[in-house]
C-alpha cells in the first residue's frame, strides 16, 4: 500500500492498537522521567529500533534521514502502561512544515495549530489534529523493542516533505 495521507490508508493508520509490555520492562519504565523532548540519535536509512525499557511518561523522539528526507517517530508510555508510537507529525497540519510536536508539561502540542492532547491519545486517536498513527500491523513488536521497518519509513517519507522541525 502506498502511504498517502489524502487517500484510504489513513482509515487504516486510524484504527491502530496498542499493546502491553512486559513485567520488567513496562515496570522499569512506567516510573520514567526523562526529560521532556528528548531526541534520540538519527539512523540513516534504516529501521528505527526502540527499546521499551527506555521509555516512560514523557514522549521520545526517534529521527530518521530516509534518502535524505528527515522523519521522526515518537514514542510514549501512556498511563495505561502501554506504549504508544506514532509519527511526528500532524493528520491535518502536516504540510504547513510546523505540524510537529512537542511534549508541554503532561501533554503534545502542535507546532502548527496549538492543539493540546493527552499521551493516551498517541497511536489511537482517529482523524483531526493528531499525530499519524505507526499502524500496529507494520511494526514488529516484543517485550523489549519495537521496530519500526525501513520499508513503512519510506511510505511515510511523503507527509514529512515540508517538515520544518527546528
């Protein structure tokens, strides 16, 4: 399937799950405190690997250079315990260049249009200004890392085509 958020696929991206982590990891993590916004190291043309133990309430950023096309992933532990990934960036504001997010106290706002959601929302949340869902039946998940594939990285290379994230 082609990734195109103006056409079908977004009815798929829209209806992802969540999943559960293990004992150990999602206890490790659950209490997590890293700082707000933190950016891991960019990977080039490759999958983005995310170890869950490392994450906790606060959203991580996973950058990728994809053919010379800057994309991010994040990634959160909701208060359910799970962990949520989508892209960073926005259903409707993706084009303007500013629909990105940023972690503002316990929630993601949009860079583009200032609007405010919960950590539980991130992966689940259909339609509006929210962050592109990382559809669960394209990602490889396990107790202790998930992975997003090179292969759906360049799908989503076309809603990152005016990414401005400074």
């Amino acid at each position: 399937m082609k990734f195109n958020p103006s056409k079908k696929i977004f009815q798929v991206l829209f209806f992802t799950g969540m999943f559960a982590a293990a004992g150990a990891a999602r206890a490790a993590a659950q209490s997590g405190t890293s700082a707000l916004n933190t950016v891991r190291s960019a990977v080039k043309n490759s999958d983005i690997v995310i170890n869950v133990s490392e994450i906790g309430k606060n959203a991580v950023f996973f950058p990728a250079d994809i053919d010379g096309t800057r994309i991010e992933v994040l990634a959160v532990r909701a208060p359910d315990g799970t962990v949520r990934t989508a892209f960073n960036t926005c259903q409707v504001c993706y084009n303007s260049g500013r629909g990105f997010y940023r972690q503002e106290g316990s929630v993601l706002v949009c860079q583009n249009c200032g609007n405010r959601f919960r950590m539980s929302q991130v992966g689940v949340r259909a339609g509006g200004c929210n962050p592109v869902p990382v559809p669960e039946q394209y990602k490889q998940e396990t107790d202790t890392k998930i992975t997003v594939p090179l292969a759906l990285l360049k799908q989503a290379k076309s809603i990152f085509g005016n990414w401005k994230r400074s």
